[in-house]
C-alpha cells in the first residue's frame, strides 16, 4: 500500500509539471488564435513528448522494454485526448465554463483516467510482479 501511495504522488508532481507544460502551451495557442480544440491537440502532443520519459521513469521506475511501452502509451494517450476533448468540450459548450477555467478543471477527470490506464496497460511499476 505504501508503494501505491509514493507512486501516485510522483504521477502528481510529474503530471504536475506535464500538465504546467501543456496548459501553457494551450493558452498560448488559444491567445494565438487557435480553437481550444485545436489548442487542447497541440497541448497533447507536448505532453505526449514530455510525459512518457518521465513517467516511464519517475513515476513508475518502469525499466522494461521501452519499444513496446511507447506503442501502449501513445494508444493510452490517444484515449485520453479522445476523453479529455470529449469533457473539454461539455465543460465549456454546455457547462458554460470559459476555455482557461475548464481545461484545469478537466485535468481532475483526465489525470484519474491516465493513472489508471498508465498502471494497468503500459508500465510496470518498479517492484511489482511481472504481469502476464
């Protein structure tokens, strides 16, 4: 148990800091002009490129074959863009919220979404049994 909770703190500070990363690179984009659907890709992408090595190694301490892991965690992240466009989109068409206050609030949804699928589909986690 005590390992589950010191994994699921680093998957806080490093989403934490993929996730500043991304926020900044959507309001930059949004400022520039660009739909938040578009900006929110642009801001996946980003935190594709960030958050896998660090996660991969930070997060979960994975040190398996990485060639297979990256495949799980972009398909993983594609979900997540899928999810997280999907709740963007209600948050702000029919919540109401405006663009820079939904995509923090979605972040609550798309993080639990991530972890799980990140603990069960791509990594495993330093000391865990191998699974099958």
């Amino acid at each position: 148990m005590h390992a589950r909770l010191l994994r699921l703190m680093r998957f806080g500070i490093v989403g934490g800091g993929v996730t500043l990363i991304a926020y900044l690179l959507f309001l930059g984009a949004i400022a520039g002009g660009l739909h938040y659907v578009a900006a929110s890709v642009l801001a996946w992408a980003g935190g594709l490129c960030v958050g896998f090595l660090a996660h991969r190694h930070v997060t979960f301490g994975d040190r398996g074959g990485w060639r297979s892991q990256i495949w799980r965690y972009i398909g993983v992240y594609l979900l997540q863009l899928l999810f997280g466009t999907a709740t963007l989109a209600a948050l702000i068409d029919l919540a109401g919220l405006a663009p820079w206050l939904a995509y923090p609030v979605n972040i609550i949804f798309t993080a639990t979404f991530s972890y799980v699928l990140m603990s069960r589909m791509v990594f495993t986690p330093a000391g865990d049994v191998q699974r099958a």
